[in-house]
C-alpha cells in the first residue's frame, strides 16, 4: 500500500462530521423536546450521541485497517460493524423502558441522524474530489474576475 498519514482522511472525515452534528444536533434536540417534551429532548440527545460515536469508531476502525492490507481492511469494517450495531443495541435494551425514553424520536433522530450526515458528508468529499478548486477556503475567479467560491 502507498504512504499515507496513519486515518488522516478518516479522521478529516469524523471530525467534519462531528462539527456538522453541532449545526444540526441542536435543532433535532429541539424538535424532540417541541414534540416529546424532556422525554424527546434526552432521547434524540442519546440518539445524536450514539450517531457520532458510532461514525467516530467507524473512522477508527477504517484507518487501523487501512495500516495493513485490503483483506484487514475488510475485515475491521465488517466486524466493527456488527461490533458498533451491538452496542447500539446494548445501550437502548436497558433503556428502552425507563420514563424518560421515548422509542419514535430515538428511533427517528438515530435514522434520519445517519443518513443526513452521511449525505451531507458524501456531498462535500464529492465536491472535493470532482472539483478541488472548489473546497472549502479556495476561491476560484472567473475570467472576468468574479469570486465564484468565498468560503
């Protein structure tokens, strides 16, 4: 495999995930409470957690396989998977009964949580890939000097 800093991309990847999920975290956590009241407010809350975590490992999980060979690599995200899923699960069984947890906005919040930042996401690595010109902080002038991208 080529020379690369050990997960830098993973860890670019997690950590603009994570500032996403400060934008939107909050205003899911205020739907929750809008709708549920405190009960919604500490389940979405609890589903957020466990979104972030959960890409957080995953990034980790993708850069110490990505050390060794394809084959490791596989591996890791295969079994790190079941593995992450497990421990969603281990956190809710427990919970699931108490007063303060309410299963449709936990169930929401940690659906509509993924795949939002993950889309989110998809777009801007895409956006990077496709046109580098285009990231975050460049400015790309057109020929008759006008700023196309002010980040």
């Amino acid at each position: 495999m080529g020379e690369r800093a050990g997960g830098a991309y993973e860890r670019a990847v997690a950590v603009a995930m994570a500032r996403r999920s400060l934008v939107v975290g909050p205003v899911a956590v205020g739907i929750g409470a809008a709708v549920w009241g405190w009960a919604g407010v500490w389940s979405v809350g609890l589903a957020v957690v466990l979104v972030v975590a959960n890409f957080a490992v995953g990034a980790g999980i993708i850069a110490w396989g990505a050390r060794y060979s394809p084959t490791v690599l596989a591996a890791a995200v295969l079994v790190g998977y079941l593995a992450r899923l497990g421990v969603i699960t281990a956190v809710v069984l427990p919970v699931r009964t108490s007063g303060w947890f309410e299963t449709v906005p936990f169930a929401s919040a940690l659906i509509l949580f993924h795949l939002g930042l993950l889309v989110w996401e998809a777009r801007h690595i895409v956006k990077s890939l496709g046109l580098p010109a285009l990231r975050q902080g460049h400015e790309v002038r057109s020929s008759r000097g006008s700023v196309w991208n002010k980040s």
